[in-house]
C-alpha cells in the first residue's frame, strides 16, 4: 500500500508541475501578445490630410500596444479636427490598424475674414498647419438667407472644376438675386445662379467650343458664351 502511494504522490506532483508550466507559458503569450505594438498602420481615403497628421491626432506615432490601445479613443481624437467628418478604425492581422478617413471638403475661403468654410459650414483661420488643394475665394458678403444654398451649391461642384475656380462674387441684379460670378484660372468669367452651381461640372467640355477665346459664359439665363473684346 505504501508504493501505491507514493506513485501517486510522485503523479500528482508531476501533473502539477506540468499545469503550472502551460499556465505560465499561456500567461508569457497572452502578456508579450498583449503588450506587442502595433506594426502597420493603414490611412485610407485622404486627399488633402497626409499621414503624419492622422497619427499624430490619434497619439500612435510611437506605435504603442496593439490591443491595450482603445480605438474608441482614437477615433475621438482624430474626430476633433475640423478637417475631418468622421473616421472608421479596424484591427486587421498582423497587429495592423485601419483607419478609414472622410475628410470635411473645403469650399472656398472667405476674404472678409481669411477663414476657410467647409461643405459643412464649420472654418477655420486660412493660417492654418494643413496645405489644402486649391479652393476659390469669396470676395464679397453673400446674405444670411443665401448664404447656406451658396454652400450647397459649391458642394455639388466637382473637385478639379472648383479647383479652376479663382474667385466667387456674389453679383444681384434686379432680375435674379442668386446671381453669382465665378472667375477661373483660365481667364474666363462664368455666371451662375445657385441652382445651376452644378452646371459648372460641364465646363471641361465647354472649353473645345470656346477655340481657344476669352470671354463670359452666361448660365444663369440661358447658355451663350460672350467673346471679350
């Protein structure tokens, strides 16, 4: 009876030694898996906002741990920036994060007070850290009740066209007060009306009927083109 017990003894020590070493071979994996930093890190959909700009609002530019790191933090910090709408972040293998950004689309700076206004009407100064593409300048005061269709309009302009455009003022007349001029980097003028904002898409396709002239197209009543003498 006194060698069973003992190879009992002996048993249950062994198969005790043996849990302790998978546990603390586990606990080993899950602490330096935990704690392993992030590797990769993906900036999806920027046009305008580089890299650096991105991690630096996220506080990732030291690479800290890839899973004690919130990612509802981030996506906090990264949505306080003014030129940013929203952002989605993903974990993805191996220890690589996503982050997809939509950016807030700059319109147009307004010359009465050198702020940039954004699709969604928030701004900020024009001496700013962020080199934006290039967008047009208002030159003059565009009236409250006006002043968010202007916005919509702008909004409804493709990016490379108003990117041609060098300067918006807003020009009344008696017979249509949603009268706009829009001057473009080509030395042609364009009128508009704010309901005809997107018109402005076609203009590369305009050009080629123009033979190389300068002039005024008119697009708030009708649709002719005026040579500049």
């Amino acid at each position: 009876m006194a060698k069973k017990l003992v190879k009992r003894r002996k048993l249950k020590v062994f198969t005790l030694l043996l849990v302790l070493i998978i546990l603390g071979l586990f606990a080993l994996l899950v602490y330096f898996g935990i704690n392993d930093s992030i590797k990769n890190i993906v900036i999806k959909n920027t046009s305008y906002l580089n890299d650096d700009y991105i991690i630096d609002l996220a506080s990732i530019k030291e690479y800290p741990s890839f899973w004690l790191t919130s990612t509802h933090k981030m996506k906090k910090k990264i949505e306080k920036s003014p030129y940013i709408e929203k952002v989605k972040i993903k974990r993805k293998f191996y220890n690589v994060l996503e982050i997809d950004v939509k950016e807030n689309v700059p319109l147009f700076v307004y010359e009465g007070n050198h702020k940039i206004v954004f699709e969604n009407k928030e701004e900020v100064d024009e001496l700013s850290e962020i080199e934006l593409f290039r967008v047009p300048r208002l030159m003059n005061y565009v009236p409250d009740n006006k002043y968010e269709q202007f916005i919509k309009g702008l909004g409804k302009i493709d990016k490379d066209i108003l990117g041609k455009v060098s300067e918006i003022t807003y020009t009344p007349n008696d017979f249509d007060k949603d009268r706009f001029l829009l001057y473009m980097d080509d030395g042609n003028s364009v009128y508009l009306t704010i309901t005809k904002f997107r018109m402005l898409n076609y203009y590369n396709k305009v050009l080629p009927q123009l033979d190389g002239k300068k002039g005024i197209l008119y697009l708030d009543s009708g649709n002719h083109f005026k040579i500049m003498k």
